[in-house]
C-alpha cells in the first residue's frame, strides 16, 4: 500500500529546512546572482559567506543527502528525498549549500556505482566535500542528447585512450575540476553499446573551450556563459580512467540520469509552490476595480487551477519517488517519463499565472518571477526533450494494449448487450 505519511523525526528535519532555505539560502540569491555563481568554487567571497551556513546543515546531518550511508550521507530513500528537494527547489543557492546541486548529484552517484576506489578517492570524496564541481559532457552539437548519432570517439594508444570530437551545452564545465565524458569506443557494436564514459581533468592538454555559451537569464556580458562548447583535441588519459566497461556508457548514463530527472521534478514543485505563495501575497494585498484581486473570479480561478495542478503533480512525484523505494530497480521508469512531461507544464502555466496577476511588476528583474519563466524552456529540454518521454510513456502502455477480437470495440454496447443477453438465454 502507498503510504506517504511523514514521521515526526522527519518532519523536524523538514521545518528546520523549510526556515533555513527562506532565510539564509534565499538571500544568497540576491547577493550572489547569476547562473553559474554556485558552481563558482574560486568566488572566495561567496564561498565565505556560504561555509558557515554549510556548517549549519552538516550539523543537522542533512549534508549531500542523496547518498548512502556508506558514501557519508544519511541514505534515505527518494520519497524522503522527494520532501526535502521540494524546500530546496525554491533557492537557486539551496541545493550547493546542501551538498545536492547537479550535475555533481549525478556524477557522484555514477561515480558511488561505478568507480573504482581510486576514482572515489581522487573525484568522489572532494564532490562530497563540496570543495570541487563537475561537468556531465554528452551532448553534441550535430547530435542534441541523442546518443545514436554521437562521433565524439575515443581510441586505445597503448595505456591510454585518446579522445577526438566536440561536446556542446556541457554546463559549468568552466568551474569545472573534472569532466565526464561520453565517447565512442566501439563503433562497429550496436547504437546503444557503442559508448564509454570517460573521467578527463578539466586541466588535460587538448581540452579546448570554444565558447560558453549564455542561455535565458544570463547577462550579456563578455563570454559570461556557463555552457561549454568543446573541442576535445588529441586528449590523453589513462586506460583506467573509465567508468564501467568499455561499451557500458548508455548504461552508465541512464543510471545516472533517471535520477536526475525525478530530482529536477522534486525541485519544481518547490518552485511553483513559491510563485503560488506570491500570487496568494498579491492577491491579498492589491486592489483594482473598487476590490481586493482576491475577489475576482478570474483570480480566484487563477489560484484554483494553479494550486489544483500542482498537487495533481506532487503526487505523481511523490508516487514515483514511492515506486523507486519500494519497487525492483526499473519500474519506475514510465512514471519518471511522466513527471519530466508533466513538469514543464504544470511550470509554465502557474508561472504565467503568477506574472499575470503581478501586472507590470510581473515583466520586470524586481521579482523572481523574471528567472522562473526564463528557465521554463530549459526544463522542458534538460535531461531529454519533453517529446522523448511523451513517446516513451506511449509506448510502454500501447506494448500491453490489446486489440479488440471482433469488428467493434469491447466497450461497443450494442455487442456487449447481445453478449449478455445470449449469457442470459
């Protein structure tokens, strides 16, 4: 039975996070803004302001929380995971001074599976400690996230690989310490068995940045970008600096990225809970037409649908993040489709909703609203478009449809009435 009940222990913990975010992460969001500020390791001033306040949530015990016990964190499971991401979700900063910002949430938990002790020891203990990020280099740039068209390649030369191609939109992989890379090896195998993932130090002889390519939100200042465009030029590394087999890279990359996506999914409710929460503040406090906003019908419809919707979609999260915990490893797979569908939509239209209903204020930098709507066209393209995941929830129930066995449906109730009647006779 699906339970989502929340122990008293936990819901401590969860209070304690909910005032700790509003009071302390958020206001980084203002003194530290900008895209990439969180991945900025070299920032002494905002690494400074944010090393007691990381003190604060390791005392908590609440530090790098997506991961197992035996790798320093709490090991809870994602339903718990699911509660705790939707606080940080309201604070670009939150997950960083958490201890669970991506890409390195990823990385760490491909690293946890996959590493070998050496690599745990070189790159997953400094992403645990918060000292270093990473990049997750897939795309490229004739290819978006599909791998069946990749020609990145890697090939052995002696006791090393040697890696020939371009990635595109490897995000922060400016700040960057390490780079995970996903390469051909094997192209005579098929599509899906042809790649490798591949650990590059960002700092290896042959990693060229051609750019840093700006998105929505960020300003447009001189190669402010915190998207990479890379030349990978006659890159060396060791023979062990693969993750896996040679062969293994889809693999390695869809452990690593269903749990991504729930994760994006968790912080989004966050997100439109705080825009919710301020059209409930407008709606309470500005008047037009001789009454309150909150008085006319078409606001009230406004909130309605918004609340509605997003807990139609917390559920489904939280029902996911159920089938993860107590389900064998894959079935959640469909419903992981699902919430990355949903959450583009659910998104934009509560957004929306809450510009509209700040007026002019809605359109300008004065509020976070401005951001919110600027990275709406990111989430529906992070982690695989939202039209992959639409055919694939297709797909995994048309694989079980049957079809009917006469010439009319089975719901055709001039058939199902002759059959019960010839049952009766």
């Amino acid at each position: 039975m699906i339970d989502f009940r929340i122990e008293s222990e936990l819901q401590t913990k969860l209070d304690w996070m909910e005032k700790f975010v509003r009071e302390e992460c958020e206001p980084m969001d203002l003194l530290f803004p900008g895209h990439g500020a969180p991945y900025d390791v070299a920032n002494t001033e905002s690494r400074a302001y944010m090393a007691p306040l990381q003190k604060q949530v390791k005392a908590q015990g609440l530090w790098a929380c997506h991961l197992g016990k035996e790798l320093g964190g709490p090991g809870h499971g994602q339903l718990t995971l699911a509660l705790m991401n939707e606080i940080l979700g309201r604070s670009y900063w939150a997950p960083t001074v958490f201890g669970t910002a991506a890409p390195d949430t990823g990385n760490a938990e491909i690293l946890a599976m996959f590493g070998t002790d050496d690599q745990k020891a070189r790159y997953l203990q400094p992403l645990m400690d918060g000292t270093i990020v990473s990049t997750f280099s897939m795309t490229e740039p004739q290819a978006g996230a599909d791998p069946k068209e990749f020609t990145c390649r890697a090939y052995r030369d002696g006791d090393q690989w040697v890696i020939e191609g371009e990635k595109w939109f490897s995000s922060n992989a400016r700040y960057a310490s390490f780079l995970i890379v996903m390469v051909v090896t094997d192209p005579d195998n098929p599509p899906y068995n042809r790649m490798s993932m591949l650990i590059v130090p960002a700092d290896t002889a042959g990693v060229e940045f051609i750019r840093h390519s700006q998105t929505m939100g960020d300003s447009k200042g001189k190669d402010d970008g915190t998207h990479a465009y890379i030349r990978y030029n006659q890159v060396r590394v060791p023979l062990d600096a693969m993750l896996g087999g040679p062969g293994e890279g889809f693999k390695v990359a869809q452990a690593r990225l269903g749990g991504g996506r729930v994760h994006h999914a968790m912080r989004t409710v966050g997100k439109c809970q705080r825009a919710i929460d301020m059209m409930l503040e407008r709606a309470v406090s500005r008047r037009t037409q001789g009454k309150q906003l909150s008085e006319h019908q078409f606001v009230q419809g406004a909130i309605a649908d918004s609340i509605i919707e997003l807990e139609q979609f917390r559920l489904l999260v939280l029902k996911t993040a159920w089938i993860i915990d107590n389900e064998p490893h894959g079935a959640a797979r469909t419903h992981i489709a699902m919430c990355k569908v949903q959450m583009a939509k659910v998104y934009h239209d509560i957004v929306q909703r809450a510009i509209q209903l700040h007026g002019s204020l809605g359109v300008t930098l004065e509020t976070p609203l401005a951001d919110m709507w600027m990275g709406l066209p990111a989430i529906a393209l992070v982690d695989g478009p939202t039209e992959v995941h639409k055919v694939q929830v297709a797909k995994a129930y048309l694989k079980n449809a049957k079809p009917a066995t006469g010439l009319f449906p089975s719901e055709h109730i001039p058939t199902r009435l002759a059959a019960i009647r010839a049952r009766q006779s």
